[in-house]
C-alpha cells in the first residue's frame, strides 16, 4: 500500500511539474512563450515575436504598414516621407540623385548643365557649339581655318582665293594681286598648291583665260606678272623653282616652263 501510495505521489508530482512547465510556456517565455502556442503575457505570435526578436512584429507592422520602427523606416523607405524613400525621393525625385539627375542628364547645374554646357550652350557644348558649330572654339577656328582667313582662306588662297596662299600661287603663276608668292612659302605648303591644272590656271587664278596646263604659256602674261613682283617674292620663287626644276618629272609641265622663263628673266 505504502508502495503504491508512494508511486501515485511520484506521478502527481511530476503532473504538476509539467503543470507549471506549460503555464510557463503560455505566459510567453524567451524560447517558447507566444512563439509556438501564443502565450496570454505577449498577446500571441506576433507580439511574442516582436517581442521576442526586437520589434520584428511591431517592426512587421511597421515595416508593412508603417508607424514607428522599422516600417516607420520602411515607410519612409518605400512610401517615404523623410526616411530612405525621402532619401529616394531626394535620390530620385527631388534633390539627390534625380536633382542630380536633372543636374546631370536634364540640366540645370550638374553634369547636364555641364552636359548642356557641354553639348549646346557654355561648356563642352558650346565647346562643341564652339568646336563643331562654329561660334568661337574650333570650328569658328574651322571656320576661319576653311573659310576665311585661316587655313579655308590658305585654302581658298590656295585654289584661288583674293589675299591668301592662293594668290601666292596666282602671284608666283600669274595670278591676281597678293603680295607673297605662296603665303608664308612659295608655292604653297605643297606643289599642288602651285600646279596649275590642281584648281589655278597659270596666268588667271581660278580664271582659266590665262596661261592653262594644257594650252602653252602665255609669256606676255607671265612676263607681266613677273615684273610685278618685288625681289623678295622672285627670290622665293626661285628657291621653289630649284626644287621643281631638279624633280621635273613630279610636275606640270607648264610649272616646269615657268621655272625655265624665271630663270631666265
């Protein structure tokens, strides 16, 4: 009896003692409590979670919905009045990345404006504007070196143009007025310049009534045109004479007469 007694007090002892073991669960312990069952002391799953982890319900709730924690972050993330969305907003929107954006692909102040400076008005732009387009960069150093007084104007000097290279070649061939036979060289900066048959007639500039590659030379005009020139000119002519003189067969015939009548004159 003694036995049995003592047995039955063992199994109520140990009743109890999982008793309290699961009254312990349900009021919400650190392993346990809320997670698996849902405990009365942290209000269930969720609450013992947050509780639990640090705030990942209450966080959940605030990470979805957002009021305070991390949905407060999350709504300012995704929705965002001041956290990483009014960051996106800043950087995508407003004043970041997006105002660096307007700034940098749109342009008002940064690599736009620097990239609408630098494509079309004040930078690069008007650097190209300057460059390609022709205002006061390259292009109207392009302008002026195709079309007015730099190499364009060397160019139309050179094809027959009224003050430039050209007229050297008209001077040194009998072309129209300059002063300098051949600009800064005589002849041009290469003997197409000065061959007539490449764009210049001996005799007439661009006019072919002068003395042609194909026709002869007109010693009246040439001898004319000799006579104007100032020793310094016919010096220069000479010099550049030796050199088509002694490669003859590299030139025009008429440049090679030429030549012959200057040294003779």
């Amino acid at each position: 009896m003694k036995k049995f007694e003592k047995r039955t007090s063992y199994i109520v002892a140990g009743s109890l003692l999982l008793a309290a073991f699961a009254t312990s669960a349900l009021a919400g312990g650190l392993s346990v409590g809320g997670v698996s069952v849902g405990g009365s002391k942290n209000g269930g799953l969720g609450v013992g979670v947050g509780a639990n982890l640090g705030g990942i319900k209450a966080g959940a709730d605030a990470s979805i919905g957002g009021s305070k924690g991390i949905a407060a972050g999350a709504g300012a993330s995704i929705g965002g009045a001041s956290g990483i969305n009014a960051g996106a907003g800043a950087s995508v929107n407003n004043a970041g990345v997006n105002a660096g954006l307007g700034a940098n692909v749109g342009g008002s102040g940064g690599v736009t404006a620097g990239a609408g400076a630098g494509i079309g008005s004040k930078g690069i732009g008007a650097g190209v504007g300057a460059n390609v387009g022709g205002s006061n960069g390259v292009t109207a150093g392009l302008g002026a070196g195709i079309g007015s007084g730099g190499i364009g104007a060397g160019v139309g000097a050179n094809v027959g143009g009224p003050g430039g290279i050209g007229v050297g070649v008209g001077v040194g061939i009998g072309g129209g007025g300059g002063t300098t036979p051949g600009g800064t060289n005589p002849g041009g900066t290469n003997p197409g310049g000065t061959k007539p048959g490449g764009g210049i007639t001996i005799g007439g500039g661009t006019n072919p009534s002068g003395v042609k590659p194909s026709g002869g030379i007109n010693s009246n005009v040439i001898s004319a045109r000799l006579a104007g020139l100032t020793s310094q000119d016919r010096l220069k002519l000479k010099i550049r004479c030796m050199e088509i003189s002694s490669n003859a067969m590299s030139y025009d015939t008429s440049l090679v007469q030429l030549c012959k009548m200057l040294r003779g004159s």
